[in-house]
RNA sequence: GCCGAUGUGGCGAAAUGGCAGACGCAAGGGACUUAAAAUCCCUCGAGGGCAACCUCAUGUCGGUUCGAGUCCGACCAUCGGCACCA
C-alpha cells in the first residue's frame, strides 16, 4: 500500500464532502473537543503539533465514532512578540509574515488529516477577531474590572515591555530570558482577585490534573490573616501591617515598611532622611535577579519614627526595608524576630529587640527563632493560649478598639494586560483634557491597528509614534485627545477563543448567548501544562466576569483538560535549534505516511509523559500496518469459507477484549495500550488464518469490527481497506463496535497456586465456578494433594480468575 | 527552603493490593531463499542446577497484609512548580 498517496486520496475527499462538519442542529448532542491553539510560525509543524492535534484527533474522532456530534475547530493565536521581533530583525511586516505563515500552516494542519472542522477557523489578529477582545475590554472597564494605576511592574530589558506576574520566571521574561527589572508605571490592570476566592473554590469541580489545580491552588495563594493597626508615636498618622501570626504580637519589637510604601517620606525624621532616600533609590534599581540573589540579607533603614504596639502599647522603631514587599499585604510588616526567620535574621543585624512570645507545648526545641505554633507566654492575659487560638483572639480584641481586623489575604496579583508593543490589539481607550478615560464607543469598533507604523522597540508604545492614530476627538464632547498606544497582552486574545469558535461569524456580537450556552463549557481540553497559571486561569477569569456581566451561564470554561508531555530531542534536552536536536515529522510522514507516524507517537511513549525522541520503532509500526494488511486481505478473501476452529473462542475473545480496553483507552488518552490490544488482536486473526478450515465469515466480521476500532488511529489506511473490502464510504461515520460480554469469558480459566503465598503450580478450572467451588476443586487437584503431603490447610484465599493462596 | 510528580529488563513501556515485565524495539538462534529483503518459528531480568526446579529482583531502608511495583513511614536521586507572600 503507498501510504502517502492514499492520505492524498482520501484526505481531499473527506474535505471535500465535509465530513466533520459540525451538526449545528443537534447541539444537545455536542461534544467540544479543542486543543490549544498554535502561533503561526513560519517554520514546519513539528513534532510537538503532531503530538498535541494528531493525539487529540484520536480522541474527538473516537468521540465521533460513539455517535457524539463533535465540535473540533482550530485557529490561530497570532498576536504577539515573534512575529514583530522578526519584522525587526528583517523587515518584514508581523502582519505580513502573520499571514503568511497562517496560510503555510493552515495547509499543514489540513494534510496532517486531522478531523478539524474549518468553517469555525479564526485568528486573533483579524479586525473581526480583535474588534470583540476590545468589545471585552470595555466591558471589564465599564465593571470595573479592568482599571488603571500607577505601580511597580515587571519590566523586561529587552523585549522593552512591561509583562505579567505569571510572565516572570525566576526573575527572568518567559519569552526571551532577559533579566527583569522593577519600575513604576502607569499601566492597565484586569482585576482578577476579584474572583480569587471563586477561582480557587471552582477548583474542587473540575475534571483537570491534580497537579494542575494545585499549582493554580498555589498561584492564588490564600492566607488567613489579621490585618492589625499601628499609630505613629506623636502623630496622626497610622498604617496597617498583615500578619497570619497575631499571636506572636506581644514578640512585635519593630515594623517594617516596604521601600514605596506611601507614609515613607512622610514619617521619616530630618536626621534620617538621607539615609532613607538613598535607600529608597538602591531598592528602587534592584533587579529581580539582585533581589533573589541577596535573599538571605536582611537590609534596612531606620525612619527615625517609633509607632505604637497596639496589643501592649509598647513604643516601636519604624524601618524600610526591601524584604518587605509592597505589593503583598499592606506593604507593611510587624517585626517578631523570636518567631519569624526573616525577622530574626533582621533584629540581628540591626539590633533590634528579641522577645519570645511561644513556646512549645513540650518545652523542647526551644531555640529561636521558633515558628511553630506554640502556647502563648509573655503575652498578658492571653498567656497559656494556642497560637491558633491565640491568632483569632488578639486580633477580635483589638477590633474591639478598632485597631485590627480578621482578613484573608491571596497572593494573587491583578493581571497586567498593557504592552508597549506594535503587534496587539490597541487598547480602546480615549484620553479626553476634559472627560478623562473615555471608552471607544462599540459602534467605533474596532479600534484598527494602523499598518505603518514605527515598531522598533525603544520602550515607548510604537502607536505614540503615528499620529493619525494617537491623535483622536474625544467621542464625548470632541475635544481633541489622545488614544491609549499600548496593547492588550496576547494572553487577552486566547482568553476567550473558545467562545468565539462556535459563532465565530457573528457581526454583531461576540458570541450569541442562547448559543454559547448550548455549547460550552469545552468538554475535553488538550494543550500543555506550561499554561497552568496563565492562559488557563484567565480564561477561567474571563468566564467568570462574563458570567457576571450577564454574557453567558456557566462558570468554567474547561470541564475537562489532558496535558500532553513533552517529546524531547534524542540527547534528552528540549527540541531547540540552539540544541540541534530539531526533528522533523515531514522525514517521517512522507516516507510512511501520516497514520504511520501517528501510531508510532500513539504508541512509543505515554501520551501524559513524553519523553525523548527516537525512532526505532517506526519501522516496526509500518511492518505491523502491512501485516494488517496482509491479515485484512486474506480475510476478505476467505469471507465465504464455512468452517469451525478450536480458536473459534479465542477469537471472539481478543475482538470482544480489544473493542472493551481500546475504546476505554481511546477515552484516558492512553493510546500505547490501545495500540499494544490492537497488536494483540491481529497477533490472534493471524494464528486464526493459519488454522486449517476456520469460519471465514466471524474471521471477516472480526476484521470488520476491528478496522472500526483501529479508525480513530489511523483513518486513511482503515478507510482505504474499507474500501478494498467493499463496504460502503465512509468508515469515519460508522459507529464504534459494541461487543458481547459473554466473549470476555473464556471457557476454562488458569488459577495460580500459592502455597504459604509462594506459587507452586498452576491448575486449569472452570470459569464459571464459585469462590467455595474452586476451593474444593483445587483440594481436590492431584497435584495439589501431592504439594500439601498432608500439611494442615489453615486457610483458603481464592481470588477469581487470578490466584488461590492455601495458608497451611 | 516549601509544594508536587517520577524512579520497573539493554531500550520504549504494561500491571482494579493478587502469576512483575503485557505489547513492541534491539539482540541471539533457526526455517524459507542461490543470496538478500520480506515473512514465519524459538530464546531473551540476574544467578544457580543434569534436571523437574531453586534463589534473588520494580531507587534504598523499614512497616501493614495471606499477598506490596501498587498502601504507610523515613531516606536517596531526577524532573516540574513556587520562592523574603509576613
């Protein structure tokens, strides 16, 4: 068989009859697989596009074959960084490339022979794509969800942009692994602590991995706390620390502000305000890096103020300090250096009081710094509690006073979504002299990203640089003003995809309710795990404000998610062109055709692992599909042969097996052991046609069943015997074959023989029996009574189909 | 430092607490062939024994259990995430 003209062959039919046009009128019925979708890169599909869309199609036309009305789009996520660096590097424009490597790679996605439906393609970049992720942005803006404000951000040095918490990995941008810095700016924010809580809570419902939810889990970060209120010695003046350790208050000896923390320069005594501005300009030209780096260090600077203990009233110092961060909390912290690492390595340093305020409950392990709950001494009238006893109290007392309250405190930040970058979606923001922050009106949508414009990258938005563009009447009372020139973030445009891909023509809307309703959530989500606390958790934000907003009625976006892992270059290491370890598909594909290539990935690695590349098994997964079809061909041949073999049932059995644990692992992803019950099978029709006399018609209806199963792995070849076999076009519209469960059971079944739990022999039984009949049969075994020689039997342990264990 | 995952033949990997290594790759032997390819058959965790068989083996050490790769505890190694979050 040449396998790559039959993916031609067929292929080209099977778009040409549209055959996985999605039923738009039997939505009950709907099955939304999506995977992730793609950056159009200008380079080939590699491996890792196979594994991620060739994999998933396994599943969506498994789903298809169990009658479901599968939803399967794809599209393009082509905002964004690459393609404008590269128009810097060569000169050609990102929204030429873009298109460009669209089309490019749009005919890859079709040859691969994947079961997209293509009707509902987008592209983020496209006016009637990006007119309704500003259509979003207002209406956060109109909610307040979507704000501005002035505040230190992560600033990447050579992509000359601000970028997201979630975007800093280890001090480093995620993209380009630039070092970091800290600024403040004045930049767009989405806000999405508003739906910490719920974010985190929605966790518990989701079919997701563990570890998936967990490291959300972590991203968001929840802490209960007390937020408690210190007033400044001789003044008015007060400010806020947050602690989840109210009950080591009595150990307070001083509080630190952080370096940006507002009462700073004001609090700040003559004596020391040098020391304190330089301070302050030090912290302020630390890098992330520096920061991390000099961890252990504890630095600080006295502002000369003293506040006011508020559990004892006892006068304390006031320092700044870098270690207290200002974006966490109140940007203020109570100094405990008897029960706070940091704190303590800190009083040392800078000589500050050290009082213990727990102890442990068995009086050892009483070196400080102690940061275990413990009992409360030194502590007044709260002495002798438990520190979690202790930690509620202290604080309800001093809310008494109003001087401190329970909070609960999330580590998560507000999305940052502003970028000084050409190749966004603007931001559809107008700022009037006279009305402020104006909203584009809807009708003025969208907000088009001029093409010429000046994008090499200096750190100013690109768009400030055109005038046509900066320069607008204000839409309120025409006063000339000025156009926001940054851009939204491209994780804006991937945060709501999935539901545009079901109307994905609307002009009217961006999605029409009752539909979207009917459609979502996405029941199976495939893409990699490097998303989980980025494009999943704002995608999971959007929904939510949506839900609010009164756009939609569901909660989650994603009721399901498989991550696949990642394969490797053969050296182990990341495929990259720095490692040279690159390995093309197309070698592949075009010497065994696409099904081939995708049963070797199907079965040469666990589809949730990876791992690395190598190719040893190709060959040997082409020799088994020409062995398929040898074994296919032959059985056709014999179709009318009346016979009978003692395999007869054998037969049955590894067709009612592979259809039972195949269909099962078509649904867990678990494609290396579908593959591996499908080998078996054809193993068993091979030894069955070297039977003499068989029944050639269960031998042809075998093969019937199986080609059904093996479909969703490898559509063209199973369509092209289909064909062969004379049956009627298509395979890809018939149904998953059911089996009998009276086949799963063979006649006779071998029990092992464990004597004391060590095996000892074998005997044949059979299947049929119960627990107490086996038991009596294995006693009653010649070969058994020979092993036992008389021992006394204590006792008998029968597990069906498996083992017997005699305890003597 | 904290959180999590993983650790099984020469290799990729299988195993609802129940015969460890399914299914393959590689390797070796054989059949067919003038020969090669293709195909088919056999062997294939380690050690011991003429043998039927025996002993040891799922990172290490303990534990629970009639029975542990699987459950529990401690440790080691690798990978991933977070990291001054008060």
């Amino acid at each position: 068989m040449n396998y790559t003209e039959i993916d031609k062959k067929w292929n080209t039919r099977w778009q040409a009859d549209a055959l996985y046009k999605f039923d738009k009128t039997k939505i009950e019925n709907k099955h939304y697989v999506l995977e992730m979708f793609s950056y159009p890169s200008g380079a080939k599909l590699h491996v890792g596009h196979w594994y991620n869309y060739g994999m998933a199609d396994i599943y969506a036309r498994y789903m298809r074959a169990q009658g479901k009305n599968v939803f399967h789009p794809m599209g393009f996520d082509a905002f964004g960084l690459p393609a404008e660096n590269y128009a810097i590097k060569t000169g050609v424009h990102p929204a030429d490339s873009t298109h460009k490597n669209i089309s490019i790679m749009e005919q890859q996605l079709r040859d691969m022979g994947a079961s997209f439906d293509w009707d509902y393609e987008l592209a983020t970049c496209n006016p009637d794509y990006y007119k309704w992720t500003q259509w979003m942005f207002i209406q956060l803006f109109k909610h307040g969800l979507a704000y501005r404000k002035n505040a230190p951000v992560n600033w990447c040095t050579s992509c000359n942009t601000v970028l997201a918490n979630e975007q800093v990995i280890d001090g480093h941008c995620e993209r380009c692994g630039s070092e970091v810095l800290k600024k403040n700016l004045t930049q767009w924010f989405f806000k999405t602590t508003a739906y910490a809580q719920e974010l985190l809570d929605g966790l518990d419902k989701l079919d997701w991995p563990e570890k998936t939810k967990l490291m959300q889990k972590n991203w968001i970060g929840k802490s209960n706390g007390a937020e408690l209120v210190f007033k400044l010695y001789n003044s008015d003046e007060s400010f806020s620390v947050f602690t989840t350790r109210a009950d080591t208050l009595f150990g307070c000896s001083y509080a630190v502000l952080a370096p940006e923390h507002p009462l700073v320069n004001k609090i700040t005594t003559p004596q020391q305000r040098q020391a304190v501005e330089d301070y302050k300009l030090q912290a302020s030209k630390t890098t992330e890096i520096e920061r991390l780096s000099t961890a252990k260090e504890k630095t600080g600077v006295f502002t000369g103020a003293y506040a006011i203990n508020p559990i004892n009233g006892k006068k304390v110092q006031v320092w700044v300090g870098d270690y207290v961060l200002a974006t966490y909390g109140t940007g203020a912290i109570m100094g405990v250096p008897s029960h706070d690492e940091r704190d303590y390595i800190f009083a040392h340093k800078h000589n500050l009081d050290i009082v213990r305020v727990i102890k442990s409950a068995d009086d050892s392990a009483d070196e400080l710094p102690y940061t275990e709950y413990g009992i409360m001494v030194n502590s007044g009238k709260f002495n002798g509690m438990t520190s979690e006893e202790g930690a509620i109290n202290v604080a309800k007392e001093l809310e008494k006073q109003g001087l401190g309250k329970l909070v609960t405190n999330y580590r998560l930040r507000d999305w940052l979504v502003s970028r000084q970058r050409y190749w966004g979606a603007p931001i559809p923001i107008v700022y009037c002299p006279h009305c402020g922050m104006v909203p584009v009106p809807e009708k003025d949508l969208p907000v088009l990203l001029p093409y010429d414009v000046e994008f090499t990258p200096d750190g100013a938005s690109p768009l400030a640089k055109h005038p046509e563009f900066s320069n607008v009447t204000c839409p309120i009372c025409g006063a000339p003003s000025k156009r926001e020139c940054d851009t939204l973030d491209t994780f804006v445009c991937s945060s709501w995809y999935f539901l545009r891909y079901p109307d994905n023509k609307n002009e009217d809307m961006p999605f029409d309710k009752q539909l979207i309703d009917r459609m979502l959530p996405v029941d199976k989500y495939v893409g990699g795990p490097e998303h989980a606390c980025t494009h999943l958790m704002y995608s999971r934000f959007f929904v939510k404000a949506l839900r609010d907003m009164g756009y939609l009625d569901f909660d989650e976006p994603f009721k399901s998610l498989v991550h696949q892992g990642v394969i490797l270059g053969p050296d182990g290491n990341r495929m990259s062109k720095s490692h040279g370890n690159v390995i093309s598909p197309d070698t592949y594909v075009s010497q065994y055709g696409s099904d081939i290539f995708r049963s070797y990935i199907a079965f040469a690695f666990k589809y949730i692992e990876g791992g690395p590349w190598k190719d040893e098994g190709v060959k040997a997964i082409a020799r088994w599909y020409d062995k398929v079809e040898r074994v296919v061909i032959d059985a056709y041949s014999t179709r009318n042969q009346q016979g009978n073999s003692p395999m007869d049932k054998e037969l049955k059995y590894y067709l009612a097996n592979t259809i039972k644990c195949v269909g099962q692992d078509y649904q867990d992803f678990s494609y290396n052991t579908a593959v591996a019950r499908m080998m078996e099978l054809v193993n068993t029709m091979a030894k069955y046609q070297a039977q003499a006399n068989y029944d050639g018609k269960l031998l042809f209806n075998t093969v019937l069943d199986f080609l059904r199963v093996l479909t969703p792995l490898a559509p063209h070849i199973c369509e092209e015997l289909w064909e062969q076999l004379g049956q009627e076009y298509s395979i890809c519209n018939q149904r998953f074959p059911s089996y009998n469960d009276r086949d799963l059971v063979m006649d006779t079944v071998e029990l092992a023989v464990q004597i004391n739990s060590k095996i000892k022999c074998r005997i044949n039984v059979d299947s049929n029996l119960s627990v107490k009949e086996i038991e009596t049969e294995c006693l009653k075994d010649a070969q058994v009574i020979q092993l036992l020689d008389g021992m006394n039997v204590k006792k008998v342990i029968v597990i069906p189909n498996r083992l017997i264990n005699i305890i003597v």
